[in-house]
C-alpha cells in the first residue's frame, strides 16, 4: 500500500512522528488527570474549610477584617511564590549564579524571576546567548561523551575478538601438528597490529549499547545527586530522585527546588556539589536523550515500511550486503591470502569485500538495519538511483548540493547518528 499517495520519506515520517506524538499527549492527559485531579480537589476542599473556619471563629460581622485578611493572604501568597519569606536570598551573588544557571541549562524553575522592567530586558539578551551556548556545550559534551563510549565498546571488542582468533589459531596449529602439515611460524597480523593503528571513525558501536551504558551512568549519577539531596533538603528519597529527573531533563517545574533554604551545614561545598551534579547530569540525560530519539527514528522508519510494503520482501535486492566493520578494519590489513579453520573462523580471500561474521561479534548500528530490513532510507535510495539508471539519468542523491540539504544533516540527532551509521544512511 502507498503511503499518503507517495509522500516523501521525511514527511511521512513527521506526519507519523506528530500523530504518535498527538497519541501520546492524549494518553498522558488522561493518565495524569485520573492520578493528580482527586487530589486537587481535597486540597481545594481543605483550604475551604480553613478558610471558613477561620472566618467563623474571628471575623464574625467585620468587613474591615475580612478584607484585611484577603490582603493578607494575597500577599503571603505573592511572597512564598517569589521566595521572599522563609528562604535565602534570591539575589545575592550565589543566588544570582543559580538564577543563570538555570537560563544557560534551561531548566527554569520559576522560584527566581527578575521584578524590574531592566531585569527582565537583560534576561532577554542574556538569555539569548546563553542558550546558544549551553546548547552548543551539551552537544559538544554529547559527541565527546558517544566518542568515549564507542571507544570502550570498540576496545572490550577487540580483546574478545583477539582472544577469539588466538583460540582458534591454536586449534588450527594442534590439527596441523596431528596432520603432519607445515605451521605458520607467528601469529596472524592482525594480532600483531596495535590498537592505536586501527582507525576508530571506521567502527561504529550499537545504538543500544551505548544506550544502555548512558542510561547506567545517569542513573548513577541521579541516585547519588538523589541521596544528597535526601539529606540535606529534608525530602524523601523519591521526592529528591523525581527533582533529579526535572532537573537533568531541564523540565524545571519549581515545585522542588535545591540550595533555597536559609542555612545548610558546609554550604559551600553543599552549592559545588549541586553545580556539578546539574551539569553533568543535564549532559549525560541530554546525550541519553539524542540516543534514544534515534531508537524512535528507527521505529517510525519500520512502521513507514510496513506502511507501504507490509510484509513483501521489496528491499532485500537493494540493501548493501551483510558486513562487519570490525572485521573490515582488520582484515583490510591482513594478507589475502590467510584462511582460518574452525566454528568462529573468519575467512578472507581475494577481492573479498564482505568477510563473514564471527558468532560472537559486536554489530554496529548499521548492519543491524541492513539485517532487518529496516533502513528504509537506503532502500529508497536504491530504488530511486536504480530507476534514474535505467533512463539515463544519474541520482540527484548523490549531488554535493543535495547531500548539503537534507534534512537531519545538522543538529544533535545528525552527530550522534554520525556516530551510528555511515553517511549514506542518515536521515535520508
């Protein structure tokens, strides 16, 4: 079935991204009004019933006071609202650094807003730039932080691998023995090569590996931030664990909020502490977050496929070949004319472009998509160069200009899917 009368694939998958999106907002509206809309009601109901009370017992026939008393409360209200009362200052200097830490992290939790008209002009600029640049920061951080993580993963796979092959050269030297046959007199080469030679932009990591040790690492990281805040601000722990997750998604509601009482012991260390763990915490959620919007991307991409094929295998001839970038790196390296023998073994011939995998190995992000089907982009991409070809024409896809205007070339999904996929599959 033809999606939308022939839509093109990034506006297939908006279409689909807002209606999943609208889907969700609807459920979420409905989930929430059934948890928190009896609540509201008692507390409304209660405040009532203090009021009244009180209006019974002390301001029998007084307009004057009743009057007072709404004044009063008019302006308790404004004042607990700003943080006024009951709390440290907002405006002195750490409280100063607190209110710009949270416009640059865009958290905005609204206990600390400017009251003059100089101050919120100057929020106007200043904000301007510091979002620029706390977002260009957390995409920094977040290229940096897959990097690293792609680095462990690359590295924990080479060793498994080297193990892999001495086992398996070992076997082959015992059988060679057993047959009276010649043994080589060292090791292949590609486990004499070091690991520094071996380029790291030619591996790509999985997706769901690196999605599983980011959301380790901010979990940790919010457990820890949770316990200090447990302690120090006198919440419950699930109550200091939920301001973690407001704080590093940059959601910020206000309700909870850290360093706003009068006096905490060592409040100096206590403030260090809170800065450190809103800044890495808001990195590693936002790099968690770019990852998993990949992980979705995927899915509307499946869903569209289905979508206009459902279960008939049109992309197979189209999609390139099953292969293993691991086994690419090293194997480009190595004498094409060394074979292996075993369960595991690799073999590499002669103009052999497309090695076999091993049992074991690691695949990227990529060859999962080619396995399964699910890179509909690629295989858009071939049906369209392959129609060009036939008339004459060359693809348009593969213009200079064409690849500088695609859409997702730029952003924080394009760097950490440029960590996941080759260039020719990118939000194509």
């Amino acid at each position: 079935m033809c999606l939308c009368g022939g839509l093109a694939e990034d506006n297939a998958r908006i279409i689909l991204l807002a209606v999943v999106l609208a889907a969700y907002m609807l459920a979420g509206a409905a989930l929430f009004q059934r948890l928190e809309s009896d609540l509201e009601i008692r507390q409304a109901a209660e405040f009532w019933r203090v009021y009244h009370a009180f209006r019974r017992h002390h301001l029998r026939g007084s307009p004057l006071a009743l009057q007072r008393l709404h004044e009063l409360l008019y302006a308790y209200g404004n004042a607990s609202a700003t943080g006024i009362i009951n709390k440290r200052r907002r405006w002195d200097f750490p409280g100063s650094f607190h209110f710009v830490g949270t416009i640059v992290s865009t958290i905005g939790y609204g206990s600390t807003a400017p009251q003059t008209t100089a101050g919120k002009a100057a929020v106007v600029l200043y904000g301007f730039f510091g979002c620029s640049g706390g977002i260009l920061f957390f995409n920094l951080f977040l290229e940096r932080i897959i990097t690293f993580l792609a680095w462990i993963l690359r590295s924990w796979h080479v060793r498994r691998l080297r193990r892999r092959l001495r086992k398996t050269i070992l076997a082959s030297r015992r059988i060679s023995k057993s047959m009276n046959t010649p043994k080589r007199s060292s090791l292949p080469d590609i486990l004499d090569d070091d690991d520094n030679h071996v380029d790291l932009d030619q591996w790509k990591p999985s997706v769901y590996g690196v999605m599983l040790y980011l959301s380790a690492v901010s979990c940790i990281i919010a457990s820890c931030a949770a316990a200090l805040y447990a302690s120090l601000e006198d919440w419950d722990y699930f109550d200091a664990l939920y301001f973690a997750f407001i704080s590093f998604t940059t959601i910020g509601f206000g309700d909870f909020v850290s360093t706003q009482k009068p006096n905490y012991p060592h409040v100096h260390w206590y403030r260090f502490a809170n800065f450190i763990f809103l800044v890495v915490g808001c990195c590693c959620i936002y790099s968690l977050l770019n990852v998993t919007s990949i992980v979705i991307k995927q899915g509307l991409n499946y869903v569209i496929h289905k979508l206009q094929y459902g279960n008939r295998d049109v992309a197979a001839p189209y999609l390139p070949r099953r292969q293993s970038s691991v086994s690419t790196i090293y194997y480009s390296k190595r004498r094409p004319t060394t074979r292996f023998v075993g369960r595991d073994s690799i073999r590499a011939e002669d103009n052999s472009e497309t090695p076999r995998r091993m049992s074991g190995e690691l695949i990227s992000m990529k060859d999962f998509l080619s396995a399964n089907k699910v890179s509909l982009a690629v295989m858009q991409k071939q049906l369209y160069d392959a129609a060009q070809k036939q008339r004459g024409a060359g693809s348009l896809a593969t213009t200079p200009n064409h690849q500088m205007l695609r859409p997702g070339a730029v952003g924080p999904l394009a760097i950490a899917s440029e960590k996941f996929e080759s260039k020719s599959t990118i939000n194509r």
